[in-house]
C-alpha cells in the first residue's frame, strides 16, 4: 500500500540515471536479496528483513557508482580534497540515498507488491552515531554537497563505539552510554587491507645517513592499528558516490606474552584494552590527564592514518612526490587535528627523505583550516610534557617549525612580545590553532563578524602578520537533508511552483519570491506548517506528558546549554509571560510552546543547572490553571536526527540568542529558517549572515553587538543597576531566587542568580528588555497570519544564498582549486547485481 502522498519526499529527478532500474527490477532485487543474503523467504520475512533487504538492493547501484567514481579521479587526475573532521552527523542513511538515487517512488511501489509499506520500514531504521558536536552537522552537509557537485572529495573522521545520550530524571541532565555501533550495518564497509600502524611513544634517535645528512629515527614503544571503515556518500541525482572514510582503533597484537605468565599475560590484556579505548567514546571534555590523553592519541590516530592514507592514495599513480599538491587539497575542520601537519612533515622529511625546505614548503600549498569555534575557552591546547610522552618526534618538529618561525619574525623586525604571542608554545603548552594559522595557506571563518573576532582577539598578531590568510565562507547546511527530507510537503510544493533546479541550486529559491502574496500558495503553506505541528504536538505528549496547540506559535531553542548561549534569556522571559498572565488574566497574549533541547556541557554545573530551572519554570506554568495552556514548555531531552528534523519542519520562531563574539556558525536555526521558520537572534556570527541575507523585516533581532558589549564590559558594568531599574525583571529574578519554582527552596538556583546579579559574564540583564521587546516584535507579526506567511515564504526564498551547496563551490574555487569531475557509468544491469548473492552460495 502506497503512503500517503504528505510523507512522500518529492521524487522530481533532475536527470534520470541510466543505471536505476525500474520497479520489477527493483522489486526482484528486494526478493533475491532477501533469498541470498539474509537467507529469508519473502513470505516468512518480518519488518527488519525487508528492511535490510531493501538497504542491499540500494546500496548495490551505489557501490557501483562509488567504484566508477574513484576510477573517474584517477583517470582524469583529478585534485581531492581530503577533510579532516572528528565527527559527522548525517542522519538516517536509507531514505537520504533512495532519494539521491531516485529510487523512493519506485521502492515504494516495489514494496507495495510484495504488501510491504516503505515508511513503515523506514521507521525501523536506525541512524548512523558519527558525532555529537555541533560541527558534526556541517561537515556531513559539506560532504553531501561536494559530491552533489560533483567535486572529487574523501572524508576522514573516527569510528567510535560508544556514545552517551542525556536521560532526564526529576528536572536534571544525566548522561548515559550507549553504544553507537550495530552489527549488520548495510553502509558501512570494513577496509581491513588499509589499515594503518600508528606509533605511539618511545623515544629517537638522530643519526647521518649514507649522504652525511641529519635524519631522525623515531623508537616507538607501541602502536595501535588503525583499521579503516567506508561509508558512501551519494551526490543528489549524479553518478558521484564520494567516500567518508572512519578509523578505528585495533590493538596492533592480539597479546604480546605468554599465556604462562600470569602477570605479563594480564599487561598485555590491558596494553589491548587501552589501545581500543581510544576509539571508544567521541572527544571527552575535561582537563584531567586522562583526558588530555584521550584526545590527544583520538586526534593522532586521525590524523596518522588519514595521512598515511593520502599518501598512499597518491602513490597509485605512480607521479613524483613532489606533485602531489597539485593533486591534494588537505582541510582540518576545527582547532582539533592540526596535529595532522606535524605528521605530514614526519612522512615527508623522516620516510620519504625530503629536505625540510621542501617538505614546508608543499606543506603550505596543501593546507587550510575552518576555525569554527576558536575562541580563547575552545582553542585546544597540549601540555608540552603529553607531547613528549605520547608523540616525542612530533615534538621535535613542532619545535624546529617553532624555531623558523621565530627567524623569520625576527628578520621581519617584530618585537619579542609579540613573537611571544605569535609562538606555537606557551605555558608549557602548545598551541594547535598556532600551527594551523603557521602552516596553512588560508584560515577560514565561518561568517564575517567571525573573521573579524579572530582578527580582532583570538589571532589579532596573525591577523596583522597575515591579513590575506584570512577569509570567510559562510556556514551552511543541505537542502536535500534539510528540507527534502526533513519537509517533504514543503519540498513538494516549492517544486510545484518553482521546479526542481532549486534542488541542486538553492540560489534558485528565488523564485518563490513572486509567490509570497498569492492567497492560494500560502493557504497551502500554512497547511503544511499546522500539518508538522500537529504530528509534532502528538509524539511529544506521547514522550514527555505535554500536550501543545497546533494554534500556538512553535518556539525552539535547539542548542548545547551553556553560558554563552543564553538559554536563560528565554526561561526569564517565560516568567515574564507567566507574571503577566497572573496580574492579568484575560490579557490576550500570543500563545506559545516553547521547545528546548540541548545538552549542558561536562563539568559546567550552571549549564546543568539552567536545565533544571527550565524543568522547573514549566512544571509550573504548564500545571497553571490561570495559564491554562497559553504558555507550554517542553523539554526534548536527546533529539535524534530524524526528530530533529520534526521539529524544524514544525517550528513557526528559532532562537538563536548567544552572546555576541561566542558562537559565530551554529546553523541549527538555518535548518529551521528553511522549513519556513523566522528567526530572533543577536547580531552576531550566522545570524547577522541570514539577517543581510532576508532582510531586517524577516529577522528579529534584539540585544548589544559584539563590539558594544565589549564596550560595556570595560567600563564599571554594575548588573545590579539593570536589575533596579526594571521592575519586571526585578521581580522575575526575585521569584527565581526566592524559591518559587523550586519549592519554597532558595539555595537551588541561587548559583544561577548570582552569575546574573554579581558579574552577569552572558549580559543577560542588560539584553532582558531588549529581548523582551523583540518578542513583543514577533507575537504583533504572527497576529497577522498573511503577514507572516509572506515573511516566511519570502525568508525562504532569500535563503539559498546561504546553504551548502554554495559553500561547498566557494570552498571548491576559492581555497582548494578543484574542478567537478563527470562520472559516466559503463553498461549495467540491475538484474545481475541482483542476484550477486547466489555467487557465495
């Protein structure tokens, strides 16, 4: 039985490929698989067979389109970019290929032959775990729309085994493992012929080679393997598959004593267990040695292995070393794996006997780097004493690059506290985002005003050494994840009046700008958004016992719980409403849901704290009887991908209220902006981008500027004035610190108010009235519901000019230098592929 036509992506191909093959085929591959693969009849298999059944009979066109797409590359040559990134979040995996590929119109109409319903299978699916960051987002949306420009591109990340999700008891965040890895997982593919020894520890030794020049041999006293894992990464309606390729870490011996050693036998089980520890868990927060540790073998394994894989890769071709920048593009993602430029020049000068001259100088015409959080509390810094316990040779060439670089600040005439700040090492520490703006030919920010905090604090010295290394590409995200799958009604409409084109080029969501104002198109917009709302409202009361309105204007805030972000702007204003309503109850407010999600960060007990203040404050207003539903709040407690995207296809308002000059590229509210959401922001980072982008009109801005706030804090910012000065905040921050959303209790959040009163660090004070107003701003536009469908359609419309596929082409020509790469695939039957597993029977 075919899904009703609101839950189908829309299937509007931009060109047919040759190679899909059409439902029969289809529908038969789905029935070989079952009988060759997983050994099932057709009439015994239940949901989860034909599930991965499903999965086999799409990856196979796929696997044929990644195997003729990395033979395209090296045929023609082409330069790849190889991007170095710690995490990736591409969400669910089956429904994202079956539309690239073209295929879910047909899957549905296979499956409906054999009494299957493909949505029913798509809701078994389980999502792919690569990352939890924010971060992780954007680099799997590069991903995708490099290949979806057909841009030749290879992805490294790490394999982990364990994740941790927040679990909610009584109001507070907690933190629970969960594994990330499944067995059977149809799209991932093991590379065990690729694996890389990665040395760690030992010591060196120096010695004259047979030509009396200084070389270095590095004595590890161990290693660890790192085996590798494929994932596709299929463009939208082309024949380019690129590959995210994932580490892993093996211990490199199954045991190194004799079983008749009791003691050494147990040394060698822990060496083990250690050695695939690394792996285990994503990035642990947290100074302890354990974890400085932790990261820094995670960042090494990353970065050895992708290494030695480039190189690797590139001596295929059989070319001279030395040209192998004209064929490789190496990006790190973030301050995390510069440590990649040290390994780089270890392969060059210590395996391959390349000069350091030569070895520095491809190392520049190679790199780049995107800071997307380098702010002074991000930047990730070694002690020098890890280093040298952990990788003593990358130390030895962190300090000759250290060495050079200060000869040639000193030829240039800078004096020595600035070469001071300049240098890679500090404090007995040493500094990553250092290396990254020595080394690489082009640090990136992620937005204007980001740029110009680096320029300004962070790396104002190599700002002023380098001004040109400098530039900016906007952050951006997938239309095809984002909208297309995250929105199919909405897709489906914007292609019935636009067309497909906007699908491979966003910038063509332009057109709807003549759309805004016709009665028909927007009834129809409206729809859709209550549609979302109503399916939203319905699994939440299902989770969490809240029960929303449809006819509420949808308010998210979807973000890590952290000072900087301001979370407690929004909880302060909840009270402000609730006061109002309590003063006056037949004030005819707005009503609202307000949605939160989000994680505090580890070892930030005020982060933890809001969340439960914000538990609190709707444990109260949600129970009102004078409220009476007017106000709800939410708390979604770890969204997956797929109800991520729920809630932005739901949202009518995002938040996006950091404090200026903290969080440049968050691009969660430009998911939701693209399913038709406005948004209220500070003027800073991605928002001031989508601001200039949609207009004033469309953006609800509130709050001081980076550069006023800065101003603020250095004269005599007295909080408390603020707090005397308004009487409605007065009275919220008093309800606070008195107990009355904590039962009577007036040391629970009392932390809270005292950050707010005594030095007030995220201006919450000083930005309470103007968010207060900017509110106000945005209930007066959503009374007028024609007004604000045309300010969403028309937001939308704006809003390809900040979206990943144009991202992903800046990147392309104005940092990597690389040229889309057609692929052409050779004569293919669906039908052999099909019946491949009777070939192992």
């Amino acid at each position: 039985m075919q899904p009703p036509p609101p839950q189908t992506p829309p299937d509007m191909p931009l060109e047919e490929p040759s190679a899909a093959p059409g439902v029969e085929a289809l529908r038969q591959a789905i029935v070989d698989n079952l009988r060759y693969v997983l050994g099932k009849d057709p009439s015994q298999a239940g949901a989860q067979d034909f599930l991965a059944a499903l999965a086999h009979t799409v990856r196979d066109p796929l696997l044929h389109r990644w195997r003729n797409t990395r033979q395209a590359y090296f045929d023609c040559g082409a330069r790849v970019v190889c991007y170095l990134a710690s995490q990736y979040r591409p969400g669910p995996q089956l429904v994202a290929n079956l539309v690239s590929a073209g295929l879910y119109a047909r899957s549905v109409e296979a499956l409906a032959g054999l009494g299957v319903r493909l949505e029913d299978l798509l809701a078994l699916e389980r999502e792919p775990q690569l990352g939890r960051r924010e971060g992780s987002r954007q680099a799997a949306s590069l991903a995708e729309a490099l290949a979806t420009q057909q841009m030749p591109a290879i992805g490294y990340g790490l394999r982990y085994e364990f994740g941790s999700e927040q679990v909610i008891r009584d109001g507070w965040p907690f933190e629970r493992p969960v594994p990330w890895r499944f067995a059977d997982d149809p799209w991932e593919i093991p590379r065990p012929e690729y694996r890389v020894e990665v040395p760690l520890g030992g010591r060196t030794e120096a010695h004259l080679d047979g030509e009396n020049r200084y070389r270095v041999r590095w004595l590890p006293e161990g290693a660890v393997i790192g085996e590798p894992y494929d994932r596709l990464v299929p463009g939208y309606r082309t024949h380019t598959v690129n590959t995210l390729r994932l580490w892993s870490a093996r211990a490199s011996e199954q045991f190194d004593a004799p079983v008749a050693n009791p003691e050494e036998y147990a040394r060698a089980v822990e060496a083990k267990l250690d050695c695939e520890l690394i792996t285990r868990v994503p990035y642990p927060a947290g100074d302890g040695p354990h974890h400085q540790r932790l990261r820094l073998q995670q960042q090494y394994l990353l970065a050895c292995c992708s290494v030695h894989d480039i190189v690797r890769l590139f001596t295929q071709t059989g070319r001279p070393l030395g040209e192998l920048p004209e064929r490789a593009a190496i990006h790190i993602d973030d301050s995390h794996p510069p440590i990649a430029i040290a390994e780089w020049m270890r392969i060059l000068v210590d395996r391959h006997d390349l000069g350091w001259e030569e070895a520095w100088e491809m190392t520049g015409r190679m790199f780049s780097a995107t800071a997307h959080t380098w702010a002074v509390e991000t930047l990730e810094c070694w002690p020098v004493a890890l280093v040298e316990r952990w990788l003593p040779r990358h130390l030895e060439i962190l300090r000759e690059i250290d060495r050079r670089f200060r000869l040639q600040l000193q030829a240039l005439l800078v004096d020595e506290a600035q070469i001071a700040r300049l240098s890679l090492f500090a404090d007995d520490q040493v500094r990553l985002a250092h290396l990254a703006c020595i080394a690489c030919h082009t640090v990136v920010g992620t937005s204007e005003s980001a740029t110009g905090q680096l320029a300004q604090t962070v790396l104002a010295d190599f700002h002023r050494l380098w001004p040109q290394k400098f530039q900016t590409i906007g952050a951006g995200v997938s239309t095809r994840r984002w909208l297309v799958l995250a929105n199919p009604p909405l897709a489906r409409l914007i292609g019935e009046r636009i067309g497909p084109h906007w699908l491979t080029h966003p910038e063509g969501l332009d057109a709807l700008r003549r759309h805004a104002a016709d009665p028909d198109f927007q009834r129809s917009w409206r729809q859709i958004k209550q549609a979302h709302k109503r399916s939203l409202a319905a699994q939440l009361l299902a989770t969490s016992g809240v029960a929303l309105s449809s006819e509420a204007l949808f308010d998210i805030r979807l973000e890590p719980f952290e000072g900087c972000r301001r979370q407690l702007l929004s909880a302060l204003y909840i009270v402000t409403l609730f006061n109002r309503l309590q003063s006056e109850p037949g004030a005819n407010i707005v009503p609202r849901a307000f949605i939160f999600s989000g994680w505090p960060r580890p070892g930030d007990p005020l982060g933890r704290l809001t969340v439960k203040l914000i538990h609190a404050v709707g444990a109260v207003v949600n129970a009102d009887p004078i409220v009476a539903g007017r106000i709800r709040v939410v708390f979604v407690p770890e969204p997956t991908v797929a109800l991520t995207q729920k809630i932005f296809a739901a949202a009518d308002l995002a938040e996006q209220d950091a404090l200026p000059g903290f969080q440049a590229g968050d691009t969660g509210s430009l998911c939701a902006a693209l399913n038709g959401a406005l948004l209220l922001g500070s003027p800073d980072g991605i928002n001031l981008e989508i601001e200039r982008t949609v207009g004033r009109e469309r953006f609800f801005e509130f709050g001081l500027s980076t550069g006023e706030g800065q101003a603020l804090k250095l004269t005599e910012y007295q909080p408390m004035a603020f707090y005397h000065s308004n009487p409605l905040l007065r009275q919220v921050v008093d309800q606070i610190a008195t107990g009355y959303f904590s039962h009577g209790d007036s040391e629970q959040f009392k932390p809270i108010v005292a950050a707010m009163v005594e030095d007030d660090e995220a201006l919450n004070l000083v930005d309470y009235q103007s968010y207060v107003d900017g509110q106000g701003s945005v209930d007066a536009a959503y009374r007028d519901l024609a007004l604000w469908t045309r300010l969403s359609i028309e937001s939308v419309s704006r809003l390809g000019a900040v979206c990943c596929d144009r991202t992903a082409r800046e990147y392309c020509s104005r940092i990597w230098r690389l040229q889309p790469v057609k692929v052409h695939l050779d004569a293919y039957s669906q039908q052999v592929i099909a019946l491949k597993g009777r070939e192992h029977l």
